[in-house]
C-alpha cells in the first residue's frame, strides 16, 4: 500500500529519534487513547492523523502550509 494512513513502529522511531521498541510503547500508548475514547485501531500501528495531533498538535498532510487541529 503505497499511501497508508497509518505509521508503523520503523517510522516513528525514525520520526522521534529513538528506538523500535520505545515506538512500539508510543503506539501501545497512543493506541490505548484511541480505545478509551471508543475508536478502533489496529496493533503495532497508529493512525497518521492521531499521531500528528497528539506529537505535533497538526496535520502534517495539509498541504495549504496552514495548521490544523484535528477533532478525535
């Protein structure tokens, strides 16, 4: 799948600077935010959208260049 809208635990390593298993425990985290708000999600990854809001407080993928904060 070339344009997934999830990061798995390489990517966020890479993005944080740290290791695969410090992303893995980032995603189990971000993950168990998502289930007590009553979303799905899948294990070992997180959902682009929700990451960027919780990390950066944006949507990296707006491509206007604008900020926007994401309602989840």
């Amino acid at each position: 799948m070339k344009n997934s809208n999830f990061y798995n635990a390489a990517q966020i390593a890479e993005m944080l600077e740290i290791s695969r298993s410090q992303a893995y425990s980032v995603i189990r985290e971000l993950n168990e935010e998502l289930r007590s708000k009553g979303y799905m999600f899948i294990r070992g990854r997180i959902s682009k959208r929700y990451f960027n809001q919780r990390y950066y407080d944006y949507d990296v993928a707006d491509t206007a260049g604008k900020s926007t904060v994401i309602d989840i």
